[in-house]
C-alpha cells in the first residue's frame, strides 16, 4: 500500500531534532512536572486561543466580518513556515 504521507519530502525546511529519539525511558522515571503546565504554557496557549477565536468571530458573525483578524498563530518557525516548500517526490516507479 502507497503511503501518500511519505511521498514527498519538502526541501530546505526546518529539520526535526533527532536527538530525542536516542533517549527511551520508562513513563514512570519522567518527572511529573513534564506533563504539568507551565505559567509561560498558559500565556503561550491565551495567545494563540485569541489568534483562533478572533479567527471564528470574523468569518462566522456580521458584525466582525472586514475587521483585521491574524491568520497565523506565531511560533519560533513561523518565519520559515511562512515560506512555500518545494516538495520533491519521493516516489520510485518501476517499468516491470
């Protein structure tokens, strides 16, 4: 079975950190405060909470259409995410 999602790679993008996947540790040696939002969490999820919800208001009610709205929730790539990838296939056809 083809797997579309593998297909295409994207050139020139943002690479994954690979660094992680060396690292396998049991759920319970993790400390909790891992999985515990922090107050920086909190701020960083209003923010792209407003991006969205302004988003909804604007399209789905008159009184908000035309008002300028971010279309973008801002992150740390968000400069390179703005950019058009060039996807190059990743597809081998063979003439069997």
């Amino acid at each position: 079975m083809l797997q579309w999602a593998n297909a295409y790679a994207a050139r020139g993008r943002v690479p994954v950190d690979q660094s992680l996947s060396d690292r396998r540790l049991w759920a319970s040696q993790i400390p909790l405060s891992v999985y515990l939002p922090t107050v920086d969490d909190y701020s960083t999820l209003r923010q792209r909470m407003i991006v969205v919800v302004t988003r909804i208001l604007e399209h789905h009610l008159a009184h908000f259409k035309g008002q300028p709205v971010v279309r973008h929730v801002l992150h740390r790539f968000s400069p390179e995410s703005a950019q058009t990838s060039e996807l190059v296939s990743m597809l081998v056809f063979s003439n069997k």
